[in-house]
C-alpha cells in the first residue's frame, strides 16, 4: 500500500470519512466495496479492518479529528526508509528540545538512543543535550541517499559548545546504524538582527557518506548585518546582510588554568539555604549566634516561591558568605549574600547525623530545611538536600578555603574576574573559581580574564544566549593563557597592572541599589579614565600574541 503514496493517502481518507459519516454506536460497516475500489491484496484486508475498526472507536468517543492526518504522518516517513525511496536533498528546521525540558519516558528514550550513536555527553552538561542533533543523524540515517546532501537549521551552541561534540563528529555508528556524514562550513547567524529565532542560530551543511566522517568544526560563515523585520524575502535581505569566512582560531593545546577553574556550588533551593539578619528579640542572640531567616527573591519559582520562610538562631561558624554571578565585577567583589551550610570534618552533615546534636542552633534550621525538602523536591529527585547542594562535590571541594582565589561569571554580556581573599567566602554556580598560588598571580589571572583583549579573541567560540548574554563557562581556557611565572617581566606588568585596578575599582563611589549592571559600567568608566584599563589590555594582547605565536612556531 504504501508504494503508492497518493493511493495510500486516497485510502486513508476515505476509511476516514466513512467513519465518521456513521451514527456514534452504530454497528461497524463491511468494507468490501471499499477493498474493491482501491484493490487491496487479501493479505492486507485483515489489518485494514482493524484500522478501521480503531476510528470507528475513536470516533465514538469523540476523538475523531486528527487520525487520519495522524496515519498518514507515520506512513510516509516509512514509505521514505526504502532504499528506493530516500532522497536527494534534506531541508529542515528539527525541533530544539533540551534535556531538562522532556518528560522523564521521553529523556530515558532519548539517552538510550543517543548513547548509541555517540550522540551522549552526559555528565555536567546533560540538561542542555538537546534533541536537535539526534534529529539530524536520525533523518539522515533514514531518509537520505548515500551522496544526498543536507541543512539543516540548529542553535548556535552546535558549532562550539560540548554537548553537541558528538554530533560535530560526524560519526554516528553503533550497534545496529551506520550513517556518518562529511561536514561542509557552517553559517553562523548570531551577528543577524533581528535574530532570527528565540535564541541564536546557525545552519549546518554536509553530504551523506557512509564510509567516512568529515567533522564539523573547520572554516565557518559568519553572515551580519541588520534586517527591518525578520521575516523577509532574500531579494530585500541580500543587500542588508554580509558574509565572511572565519577561520577556527589558534589556541593550540589552550591554558593549563582550565583544569585549575571549578563551577561553583548549586545553592538550590535559595530559600532553604540563603538567609538574612532576622531581629534578635528581647534578651539577644547569645555570643556565637545570628539570628537569620530565609532571604526571598521575587525570582522564586514554585513550589519554593509557596514554602513558608525559615527563622532561626545559628552558631555564627555556619553561616558563610556566597557570591553570587550578580555581586563580581571587573577587579571588585560587591557585598555578598550568606547561606547557612552545614559543614564539619570534611562534609554536609545529614539531618539524621549525630554531629550535628552539638550544634543546636544549626540542628534545627537544617532538619527543618530537609524536612521541607522532602516534602516539595520533584518525584524524579532522589538526592538529599545535603547532596544536593553539594551536587558533584562542588561545595565541599571549595574547602579548605584558598586566602587567594579568582571568580568570573559563567555568563554576561561582558567579562569580568575579581581576586577574593575572604576566608568565609564560598562561590555559587553561575561562578568559577580557581586559588593562585600568591596574591600577584591572582591580580594577574583578574586583569587578564578583564581584559577587552581576551573578550574579543574568545567571541568567536563562544555560544550566546537570549538578550546576547554569552557563555564563557571554561571557553575562555582554549586561549593559550600562560600560568604565572613571577620570573616574567611581561607577567609581572599584568599583575602589577592588575593590582593596580583593584585599587581603582574599591574607591568608586556606588550608587546604593544599583543594578549589577549599572555598577560594572561605572567601573569600567572609572578604570579607563585613569589609564589602568589601557594598560591591561595592552599587556594581555602582548601576552596572548606571544603564546599564540609560539603555538604556532612549534
């Protein structure tokens, strides 16, 4: 039947209207004439029957809209599997579903699939896997010829970011497929206003081959420039939109500091965790203990935002400072929140922990917090809310606390690091941290992640996200940033440089409740103003055009 599409389709419609032209309940009719008219083989009469059988039913219960569109919909995508029938050419714009967005039938189908054609990434990016590259080798390795070329719409984060490094592989083999395919450039759209979907974009280009792989990962085309409106035809746009070739950029094995730099802790949810000064009441807190209570955040999202607020009276050692990606600025860490944590001898104490008797104060806040915890936490959710807020070690790896550490945001319009000396400081997970070894190699790594410099070489391997924040994450790292050497006249200008701006930074007067930022383009224009920001960006560009050139010698 389904060699002949336009046939299949005449018979689709006619079982259709034929079942939905009977009186509800009424008895089922003989589809004779109907096999007769369409010449059905005897073979297939049987299953026909029951098909119909089926719309009938659905009919009968008032669901009869949609089936016949939707028996067609899985008809002619089989029709298009036969080697006789896969086609030339693939156009298409495959949905953009993340991980953390399916429901959990669909991840676990999802994950397993992957996994077979190397499609998985797994680990720290899981979330962000998204079904668009799976969409790609799945049609190609149905649907398309050997030789048959494809483009296909994806986001942008295709082209750089790692939970699609198994897809730019090109190879996407495993037990029971074997389509690989041969990458061409790419268009990357993100310089295209008005962006053109909700989030950035790009188009990939290639050809079906079997026999062998060509990744993606190459020469790219950047198209920029801006539209009236976002949809138009190609005459109208052709004069407003260039295009230029980009060659992938030298950072040959990147820096040493990649492996130094963590992602913060995942302080979450707040409410169980950050808190605020609470009154302390008529006869005090006693020495050692703050009272505090929840802090809120018109942020909250449900349930967290429905859970009555925490209050309570804790021993003051528990109760540590969290900065958040909203309180660093270029060369200045703004007054942080607190959290209370749990931490003593190396871990999170459970609630059921006996440690945890000999702190009263924190005894009550926290069994409060977990009761709480278990009661609202996602049926999906198993981990404590102590393994949760030390989700990959990610908390507790931060002790015992550096005197000297770097932070820099995982996102932002610009970049901006701060050197934090505090010894009750921990950092959250829009941050990464690493410790340096002196306060000169802090000041050094703070102007060098600062600089306008190192901005501008990393843009190119960046992803971006809506209203153009950009990702640094551990990007930044594939630039050949040389580890501090105190022997190095050139590194010890920068960290000269860098101190240099920290000092500058700390005596800008800052308007209270000003937004974040508000306050890093006052820094900014105080740090150029008094020639410090040149310095640093002259310094970093020597660094890095140096190291580049190295790379490039041997």
């Amino acid at each position: 039947m389904l060699a002949d599409a336009g046939r299949f389709d005449q018979l689709v419609a006619a079982l259709t209207d034929r079942a939905s032209a009977r009186a509800p309940g009424s008895r089922v009719p003989e589809l004779s004439v109907t096999f007769n008219q369409f010449a059905i083989h005897p073979d297939d009469r049987a299953d026909l029957a029951a098909t119909f059988r089926a719309l009938c039913e659905l009919h009968d219960e008032g669901r009869d809209h949609i089936w016949g569109y939707y028996a067609r919909n899985l008809a002619r995508p089989y029709w298009l599997t036969f080697e006789d029938n896969r086609v030339d050419v693939l156009l298409g714009n495959p949905p953009w579903l993340a991980y953390r967005f399916m429901p959990s039938e669909l991840q676990a189908i999802f994950r397993e699939r992957s996994r077979e054609r190397g499609l998985w990434a797994g680990a720290q990016v899981a979330t962000h896997q998204d079904v668009s590259g799976y969409f790609v080798a799945r049609t190609v390795e149905l649907f398309l010829r050997a030789g048959g070329r494809f483009a296909f719409v994806m986001p942008a984060a295709v082209l750089d970011r790692q939970q699609y490094a198994g897809f730019r592989s090109g190879d996407y083999t495993g037990a029971s497929t074997t389509a690989r395919v041969s990458f061409e450039a790419p268009w990357d759209l993100d310089d295209v206003e008005p962006t053109p979907f909700p989030v950035p974009s790009s188009v990939v280009f290639g050809t079906h081959t079997p026999t062998g792989a060509v990744p993606l990962g190459g020469e790219k085309v950047r198209w920029a420039g801006r539209l009236a409106d976002k949809d138009v035809r190609w005459p109208d746009a052709a004069s407003q939109l260039t295009q230029q070739v980009v060659a992938p950029g030298v950072v040959g094995e990147g820096s040493s500091y990649r492996e130094r730099f963590f992602n913060g802790a995942t302080i979450y949810p707040r409410v169980l965790a950050l808190v605020e000064v609470a009154p302390a009441g008529p006869v005090g807190a006693g020495a050692g203990r703050r009272p505090v209570r929840s802090a809120r955040s018109a942020l909250e999202k449900k349930p967290w935002k429905d859970v009555n607020s925490l209050a309570g009276t804790v021993e003051s050692t528990f109760i540590y400072r969290i900065h958040l990606g909203a309180t660093i600025t270029p060369f200045r860490a703004l007054p942080s929140a607190e959290a209370v944590v749990p931490y003593v001898g190396g871990e999170l104490l459970e609630p059921d922990s006996p440690e945890l008797d000999r702190y009263p104060g924190l005894a009550a806040w926290w069994r409060q917090a977990a009761a709480l915890w278990e009661r609202h936490r996602s049926e999906r959710v198993t981990m404590t809310l102590a393994d949760q807020l030390n989700y990959q070690s990610k908390l507790t790896k931060q002790f015992p606390i550096a005197p000297h550490r770097v932070v820099f945001p995982k996102s932002g319009m610009t970049l901006a690091a701060a050197r934090i000396s505090d010894p009750k400081v921990l950092i959250e997970n829009t941050l990464y941290w690493a410790a340096a070894a002196t306060a000169e190699e802090a000041h050094y790594l703070a102007a060098v992640l600062s600089s306008d410099e190192t901005l501008e070489r990393v843009k190119s391997l960046q992803s971006r996200g809506q209203f153009g924040r950009r990702h640094f994450d551990k990007v930044i790292f594939s630039l050949p940033i040389p580890v501090f050497d105190p022997a190095e006249a050139l590194h010890r200008e920068i960290a000269t440089a860098g101190k240099r701006a920290e000092v500058v930074a700390a005596a800008v007067s800052l308007p209270p409740h000003a937004g974040f930022q508000r306050v890093r383009s006052l820094l900014r224009a105080a740090l150029s103003a008094d020639g410090v920001m040149a310095k640093v960006n002259g310094r970093v560009d020597e660094l890095l055009r140096g190291s580049t050139r190295h790379i490039r010698e041997r």
